[in-house]
C-alpha cells in the first residue's frame, strides 16, 4: 500500500483511492519524529494557551476571553470561507479516476508549508484539494515531498509542474 506521511498523519493511494488520515495528535508525531525543539515549542505554546485562557477564568476577565475567541473564529472562517470560494474542498476520499492532475508546491522554508494540490472532477465540477507536508525544517522534510511526489508518479497521476 504506497502512503507518505502529510502534516497531521498519512496519504494513502491504493484501491483506487487517495485517502488521508489526520489528527492534531498526528500532527505533534511529525513534530517529534522531526525535530525536538520545534515539537517542545509546539507543546509549550499550547501550554501557553491553557495557562492564558485558565488565568482569565479565574480572573473573572471574560470579556478578554470572548474578544479572543470571537476573532479566532472570524479568522477561521474567513480562511474556509476563502478556501472554499477558490474551489477547494476537504475531502479525505478522492478517487484516483477522478484525479486530473497533481501541482507539488515547495515552499519556502520558515514561510510557507510544501503540499501538494490535487485536482479532481465531481460531477462535472472540477475541485481542489490540499495535501499539506511535513515542514520543511523537519529532519525529514524534504525527503518525504520528493517521496510523495514519486508516490503519485507511480500511482499514474500527471505532475504538473507550474
């Protein structure tokens, strides 16, 4: 079963099928697999937020904490929303025959994650999807795009290079 690891877990193409698998706990895995001092930064800045968000409760500040949350929820949904207007999607099952092509993106690293965006038809409808990767300041980074590139090389996807 050909799979490379993606940000938050795996990328599976067997079947037919392109499958991800991804989790938040998936995601601290590649992290501590790849490099120590990001992932002891990763856990102290969500230390950091509970110790934030406990230190309010207790001092009774809501206000501070529905201000927070209510710009993280608009900057979430301004995100999605501006994903799903340029047409991408969420979608973890994706058949291969559906698959028109595949776009690697590098990256820059310390600016901008490597992925990879696929595009596919669903009812006539083309869509895009976003398989996110490991950083590229993980030990394993770079290895593991050039991985996932041949991965869908060897799956029969075009690789379109822009």
């Amino acid at each position: 079963m050909p799979s490379f690891r993606t940000k938050r877990g795996r990328c599976h193409l067997d079947d037919g099928r392109l499958r991800l698998e991804s989790s938040l706990r998936g995601q601290f895995r590649r992290y501590r697999e790849g490099n120590r001092l990001l992932f002891y930064t990763a856990v102290a800045g969500v230390l950091a937020s509970i110790g934030f968000v406990v230190g309010k409760l207790l001092a009774g500040d809501l206000r501070t904490l529905l201000l927070v949350g209510v710009i993280a929820v608009l900057v979430a949904g301004i995100a999605r929303a501006s994903n799903y207007l340029r047409g991408f999607t969420t979608a973890d099952d994706i058949p291969l025959a559906a698959i028109e092509y595949v776009r690697p993106v590098r990256g820059t690293k310390g600016l901008t994650r490597p992925r990879f965006v696929v595009a596919y038809t669903v009812d006539g409808d083309t869509r895009r999807r976003y398989v996110m990767m490991p950083s590229l300041w993980l030990s394993y980074g770079e290895a593991e795009f050039r991985r996932a590139t041949e991965t869908f090389r060897d799956a029969g996807l075009t690789i379109r290079e822009d």
